[in-house]
C-alpha cells in the first residue's frame, strides 16, 4: 500500500497528516495526489467519506506554500455548495496547513461582508467560499481571480441541484484557462459533463466506486412501518420509542425531507425531555454555526436536519443517522448516511419507509448498488396489528408517556411474523 511520502507530498506534510493519525492515504487520495502534484487537472468521482478534501486541500497546499500572498489576489480557491462544507473544508485546511504561512479566508453567505473584506485587503493565499457570495465580493471589487494558481470545486453535483453551475460558470471564466483545476463530484451527470469539458484541460479521471467507501462502516437498515401509522399512530412516535429503545445509540442527525418537519419533530424530540436543536436552510449562521457546536460537544444528543446539512458536517462521532423521511434524491441517501460511521468508527444508519416510499428505495438501492436489509425489530407482530387491534392502536396517542418509559407498548416490539 502507498505511503504519504509514496505521492509526493513534502516533509511538513507527513509529519502533520501523521499527527492527525491519518496512516495511509485513502484510494482517492493515492489515485488524486500524484497527479494534481504535477499540476494537472482533476476530475474525481467520489464520494463524502472517502478523504476527497485532503485530496484536493493537500495539493493545493504543496503548490502554493512557497508563494506569496498579494492585497485581494489569492492564489488559491476552493468553491463549495454550502455554508456548512465550506466551513468543514476551512476547518481542514487549517490543520493540514499548520506548518505553513499560509493565509486563508472563508467567503460564505449570511454573514458580514466586513471581516472578509478585511482579510481581503490583507491579502489572503487561499479562499474557500461559496459561489454568490464569493461573486458579491468580485462584483464589489474586493478581488481578482487572474491570480488564482489552482481552483477545486467540490460536490459538483450538488453545486447544480442548488441552482449554482450559472455562479460557478461565471467564476470559471474569469480563471485563466491554463490554471489548474480540480473538480469532486458524486456523480457526473450530461450538466457536469459540459462543464468540465469546457473548463478542464484533458482531466486525470478518478473513479472511486462508493462500495467500498463510506457505508462499509455503516449498518444500514430500513424499516417499514405501515402497518402501524394511521391517522393517531404517526411516524413520530415510531421515532420517539426508537430512540429511546435503541441501546447502543448515543447521539444521531434525524433527516426529514422538509423545513418545517424539522421544526416540528425537534419539537417534539424537546418535549420528551431530549436535548435536541434543529438545522435548516431558514436559519441564519450564526444559528446553524451554533446548533453544530452544541451537537459536536454534546450539549445536545439530537440534531434534527433537513439536507442542508447533510454534506459538509464532519463530526467523529455520530452513532445513528435516522431517515425520518426517505430522501427523494438518491445522492442525499449516501450523504445523509455519510454522517456516520466516519473516520474508521461503525454507525448505523435507520430509514423509517412506507409502502408509497418504494420508487424512491429504489433508486437509492440502484445507485448504492446493493440491497437495504429490512429490520423487523421496530415492529409488532402482524397479527397485532390486524383489524382486532386497531383499538388498542388508537388507543396509542392517548397514552401518557415521559422519556423513562417506552412510549409504545411492548406488545408491539414482539418479533413481526409474516
Ligand atoms: P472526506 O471524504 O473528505 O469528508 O473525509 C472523511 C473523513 O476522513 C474526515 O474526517 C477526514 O479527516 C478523514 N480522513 C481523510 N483522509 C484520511 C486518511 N488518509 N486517514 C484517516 N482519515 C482520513
């Protein structure tokens, strides 16, 4: 197996991933870093969870720590989707740059534009920003990309679901031509694929297949649960008992589909007297920076999400991720579960399905390439839930319940039988 020092990276570099723990590159960083060493452009299919920022972040570090930092001209430019994966990619390149005089910025939406502009005037090596607000400062004039030495831009793929390949078409054309340019994308699709053929000079394509990456940690499972809901019985207290059931559960990111299931599932998660705080696009970031840092402490045990935050959050330990809705793109599966079971420790990732959600089950199996087992353990035996026990059912929202005791009664945890 290669070595760090194997792809070429300097000194300062090894002795720092080797503080990190990190002991051998990922695939995606053994088949990426030689590559971008000699300055050729990268076009890296690859998922979250396979060490693609250090992939791109420790090219761009080798190439540019020699430079030198120019007032509103860096050098350096990593274009992320989100608020969130910006910061995560901020965070990283932080620590791998440790040993170097590097600076950095970070050029995000929703908040000041005076700090950054700060920085700007400094001068700053590198940028990691999303695309508006990197554009806003272009447009104000607060930099110049004709600096620019070497540009990555991660999840591609999202960049076109959040409507930003016009943004980032932009950005791209006011990059020299013969720059360097690295591109991860989860999947490439016929958009992605004009872009690169546009802007990339005859990419180094890397395909890491998403088998043998993130999920090979994680336990995934599926359950299905209509036999239960009906109008009294809904998937929250499905949820609710879960976790309060579920022993080797320690903290989880709960998925819903939309914003304001969010709001309402921590809601009730709070009312059973769980630490709990909510992430979505509406809230600003100063809310969002928040809600992370109490999960990433443990203040609370449940971060209740929509996608936003799905990509970007890297946080060791995460024991479950829940799909309280199954996702209705198949890609926000593989980040949603991407939350855990990272950094070489196990997670378990549950999808609370019905029978309507199969379509979409589908697709997500299709895309994983594999089968989901279906789990019983949440469900009653079938015969308790026939026709003669629909009263006790209803019975069930009507049943007082606080967080010591399960909420559903046992009789509906016996094993399923078909
Ligand atoms: P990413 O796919 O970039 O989101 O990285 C996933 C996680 O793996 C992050 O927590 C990284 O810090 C970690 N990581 C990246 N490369 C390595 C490596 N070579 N060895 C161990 N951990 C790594």
């Amino acid at each position: 197996m290669a070595t760090f020092k194997d792809l070429g990276l300097p000194n300062f570099l090894i002795e720092t991933l080797d503080v990190l723990g990190y002991e051998s590159p990922t695939r995606v960083q053994s088949a990426a870093i030689p590559e971008a060493l000699l300055g050729k452009d990268i076009l890296g299919v690859s998922q979250t969870g396979t060490g693609k920022t250090a992939a791109f972040l420790l090219p761009i570090i080798t190439n540019l720590h020699k430079g030198r930092t120019r007032a509103r001209m860096p050098r350096g430019l990593v274009l992320c989707p989100t608020r969130e994966l910006a910061a995560q990619v901020m965070e990283n390149f932080t620590t791998y740059s440790e040993k170097t005089k590097l600076s950095s910025a970070l050029l995000i939406g929703g908040v000041s534009f005076k700090d950054q502009d700060k920085k700007l005037d400094r001068g700053v090596d590198v940028i990691i920003a999303t695309p508006g607000r990197l554009l806003d400062h272009f447009s104000r004039g607060k930099l110049v990309m004709t600096g620019i030495e070497i540009l990555a831009i991660d999840e591609a793929d999202r960049m076109l679901d959040m409507g930003f390949i016009p943004d980032v078409t932009k950005i791209l054309e006011k990059i020299p031509h013969a720059r360097q340019k690295i591109l991860f994308s989860a999947t490439i699709g016929e958009e992605i694929e004009i872009l690169t053929k546009k802007f990339l000079r005859n990419a180094h394509r890397i395909e890491i297949s998403r088998s043998a990456t993130v999920t090979k940690n994680v336990d995934q499972s599926l359950v299905f649960i209509d036999k239960l809901v009906n109008k009294k019985v809904n998937k929250s207290y499905f949820l609710v008992d879960y976790i309060l059931k579920e022993k080797e559960l320690t903290n989880a990111i709960i998925f819903c589909n939309r914003k304001k299931d969010v709001t309402q599932l921590t809601n009730i998660i709070k009312n059973k007297n769980y630490k709990a705080g909510e992430i979505h696009g509406d809230l600003n970031q100063e809310a969002r920076t928040d809600v992370v840092k109490k999960f990433k402490n443990g203040d609370i045990k449940f971060l209740i999400a929509s996608d936003v935050a799905a990509r970007g959050l890297d946080i060791t330990n995460v024991s479950h991720v829940i799909n309280f809705d199954v996702p209705t793109n198949p890609e926000d599966y593989v980040h949603r579960i991407g939350r855990t079971g990272r950094a070489g420790k196990k997670g378990i990732a549950i999808t609370l399905a019905q029978k309507a959600d199969g379509p979409m089950i589908d697709n997500i199996q299709t895309l994983i390439n594999e089968k989901i087992n279906v789990t019983t353990f949440l469900l009653p035996s079938s015969n308790l839930v026939s026709k003669n026990n629909s009263t006790e059912l209803n019975k069930l929202s009507k049943i007082p319940h606080d967080s010591e005791k399960p909420f559903l009664p046992d009789f509906l945890f016996t094993s399923f039988e078909s």
